[in-house]
C-alpha cells in the first residue's frame, strides 16, 4: 500500500525537519526545496496536500501490500522537474546523485544504508498519476501557504490577468507532410507486427519519403510551369500512396489473437484513417484547386488538440493558448488552457471561478480581453475594473483612462509580463509531452512549481536577513 512517507531513520540520515538549504543563493533548486520544506514541517499544510494525492492517486489502487514510491517522493520529483526546466532523464539522475534534493526527499545514504534508488520508468509512471484537476486542488492550498508566508493582511485579491501561447514540439504543418507522418508511423506499426508479405517496407519507406520532398520542393519554389509540375508531382505522389493504402487495408482485415498485435493494428487503423483524410485534402487542393476550409485542415496527427495561433509577436505559434491568473504577491492564482477562443469569451468563466473561492478588489486585463458586456458584468461584483477599451474612445472613456489611479494600475499590470516570462524559464516557452492529458499536468506543475518557487525565494531571503541581524548582534 502506497504510504505518505516514512524516512528510514538511521546513523549518519538527517531528519527532513533538519536539512540545511543554504538561505543567501539565486539558485533555483535550493528555493523551491526551501518551500518544500516549509511546507512537509508544517502539519496543518502538510495533512492538506497528503489528502488530496491519498485521495486521487490512491482511490484506483488495489491494497497488494507493495509500497511504490511515496506521496512525498512523487510530489517532490514532480515540482522538480518543472521548477528546472529539466528532462525525464536529468531528473533521474538529480534523483539519484543530488545530495539536497534527496535530503528534503528523505531517502539519502546513511552510515549503514546506500539510501533509496529511482529508475528512469519508475519516476516516470508515478508522476503520470498526477492529473490537471488534482493540481489546481493542490495549487488552492499553495496559494494559502504563500498568503501565510507573505502575510497578506487582507483577503480581497488585486489580480492581473493576461494570456500567451505555450508551444508543442509540433513541425509547421502541411497536407503532404502530415500524409507523411501517417505513412511513416503505418510502416513503424508493420515493422513491428513482422508480417512476411512486408519484406519492402524499408524501400516503400524511401520512395513515398522523396516523392514527399518533391512536392514540398516544386510547391516552395517558383519557376515555369509551376502548376503542371505541382499536379503532376502530387498525382505520383498520390498514385504510390494508394497502392500503399491497399496493402495496408489486408493488413486491417487480419484477425490477430495475440493482445499486443492487435493493439498495434488498432493503433494502424487511426494511422489510416489519417492516411485516408491527407489523401483526399491533397486531391482536393492541388489536383482540384479547390480551397480546404480551416475546419476540415488538421495541425497535427500526433497533437491533433494543439492549434495555430498568431498573437502578433511572431508569424505564427504552433500550440495552445494559456491565460494565467496573478496576485500582488505575483502567485498564480488560476490557470485555463483555451481552446479556440479569445481572451473576452474566456474572462468571464475564469473570473467567476476565482469570486467562488476568493474577494477581488481589483482586476487589471489588457486591451485583448475587452468588450464592453465584460466590463459592465464584472464592475458589479469587483470594486476597480482595469479594461482599457480596443479602438476610439469615447469623451467619458476618456476621462476615465486618464485617471491618475487608472494609469497607476494599468501601468501595476505590466509585472505580469515578468511572471510570464519567469513561466517560460519553468518549461513553458515549450511543452515536450505529447498527448493532451499530459500537457495539461505539464502546465499545471509548471504552475505550482513557479509559485513554490516564489514562496521559497521568501523564505530563503527572510532567513538570510536574520542570519545578518544575528551577526551583527553577536
């Protein structure tokens, strides 16, 4: 059964309660085990956050009597991870050899014990259990821990609101390129089922991979005659596509018994039922000239939740949009990852989820979440409402964007900007997993991990100043 946490106390172990965090130091890791620390030593936030991961992590899991590795250890490995910035594979290895890191853990070498070892799918599967509705419980309880530390007098919340695009490692999408990818993981699929008849598969493979660069050459490019040498390429192209399509359509019909073959056959069938849809998009557009509505075009085959979004800073950004929520301490309040709508038809539903759980006394947005609805809406349940209008203004409009505590606030909601980009350095500039469900907890740690940062920076800049007090004292 899955347990809390119990250190093995034995010579030469330091207790957590005990561990030393050097205090006067910029070093990411250090700060967020500070807050860690803080938080596993106090029994009222401590009792909180076990409850919540005994809850979800363990309410599925049968009680065999094999431990797993602890609540503590898992959450601890998860902050880690996204606090740094840092791969599966280095967070394995801090796991292991970070002397630190392994303290505040409670599983580092004592004088008659090599302390407790991870392996790579191990921390892997565990942080998995993890999900975006348990974070954002987890992330409510944080927020209370940093009031506390910070000492916030009042309860109302004066809060800035702004979005930005969290990017996939997703290639720019094109029909022929995405028609592409199916074929190229249809051939994995049948590499790995071993079937007899498949003998070419790496021939096919380089075949269909050169008639894919000749579109993308002839489509790139100009020169004469640019258009016959496009429909003619991508008839070719499309011509040893089909003969491909029929091949694999056999493969489809076989009646596997092994489990494993035939989970690989249905995974082939989404594979071509992707080959089937890119088919009839390049038919469409290059040989038929016919213009594709955005909603049939797919981004990508692996990603297929992710979109492009042009926000005006760049060309175009490949990923999902994320609008994050700030307090005056610069903790995240809350976070919502939007799909397919704008920053006003998403204001209300976050705003209304925070007045449930919190008082605002003010709320600053930029000019990308105005409308007029929104404004007179939330003007009657919080006292300041920071929305600068988008295009002319009006006389009383006027008036108001040139009041002295109006510019004091709009100019307050630029530290967002900062919180953002900090965001960023915690692995959001780019999102490496893969399917949905794990870019939503990937979001929600690198929330979580940037705020016990924050909380952690305090602390550590606290205890350095009593340090100096003590010595001058002394």
């Amino acid at each position: 059964m899955r347990k809390h946490f119990q250190q093995q106390l034995s010579l030469g172990v330091t207790p957590i309660s005990e561990v030393e965090i050097y205090p006067n130091t910029r070093d990411h890791m250090a700060n967020l085990l500070a807050a860690l620390k803080y938080i596993f030593i106090t029994p009222k936030w401590n009792k909180q956050i076990f409850k919540l991961l005994e809850a979800n992590i363990q309410s599925t899991k049968k009680k065999t009597g094999r431990n797993g590795m602890s609540l503590w250890e898992i959450f601890v490995l998860a902050q880690t991870r996204l606090c740094m910035n840092i791969g599966y594979d280095q967070l394995h290895n801090f796991s292991n050899y970070h002397i630190l890191l392994r303290g505040i853990m409670g599983v580092q070498k004592g004088y008659f014990n090599e302390g407790k070892q991870y392996t790579y799918q191990n921390i892997y599967d565990n942080i998995s259990l993890l999900d975006d509705d348990l974070l954002k419980e987890i992330n409510a309880i944080i927020l209370k821990v940093g009031h506390e530390i910070f000492k916030k007098k009042s309860s109302e919340l004066s809060l800035k609101t702004d979005s930005f695009v969290v990017e996939t490692a997703t290639h720019f999408p094109t029909d022929y390129s995405l028609l592409w990818d199916s074929i190229r993981k249809s051939l994995d699929i049948i590499e790995k089922l071993g079937l007899p008849k498949w003998r070419k598969s790496k021939d096919w493979r380089r075949k269909l991979k050169s008639l894919m660069r000749e579109v993308g050459r002839i489509s790139s490019k100009g020169g004469q005659n640019k258009e016959e040498r496009l429909i003619k390429s991508a008839q070719t192209y499309l011509h040893k596509t089909n003969n491909l399509k029929k091949k694999l359509e056999e493969v489809l019909n076989y009646e596997f018994t092994d489990l494993k073959k035939l989970e690989l056959q249905i995974e082939l069938l989404y594979y071509h039922e992707m080959l089937l849809k890119h088919i009839n998009l390049i038919e469409r557009r290059l040989i038929n000239c016919e213009k594709i509505p955005h909603s049939e075009k797919l981004i990508s085959i692996f990603q297929p939740f992710v979109e492009m979004i042009n926000k005006g800073k760049r060309n175009v950004e490949i990923g999902k949009k994320l609008v994050i929520t700030t307090e005056e301490n610069n903790l995240i309040v809350d976070w919502e990852i939007c799909t397919k709508k704008s920053d006003s038809e998403v204001l209300i539903p976050i705003i209304d989820r925070i007045l449930s759980k919190h008082k605002i006394k003010r709320l600053s947005v930029d000019k990308g979440f105005s409308s007029k609805e929104n404004k007179e809406l939330l003007s009657l349940y919080i006292e300041k409402v920071i929305m600068p209008k988008k295009g002319k203004l009006n006389k009383s409009e006027k008036e108001e964007e040139r009041e002295t505590q109006f510019k004091k606030y709009r100019k307050k909601h630029s530290a967002i900007e900062s919180n953002i980009n900090e965001l960023e350095h915690r692995g959001l500039n780019k999102c490496p997993d893969r399917k949905e469900s794990n870019f939503n907890r990937y979001i929600g740690l690198a929330c979580i991990s940037y705020n016990l940062h924050k909380i952690g920076q305090y602390i550590s800049r606290k205890k350095a100043k009593s340090n100096i007090t003590l010595k001058r004292s002394a």
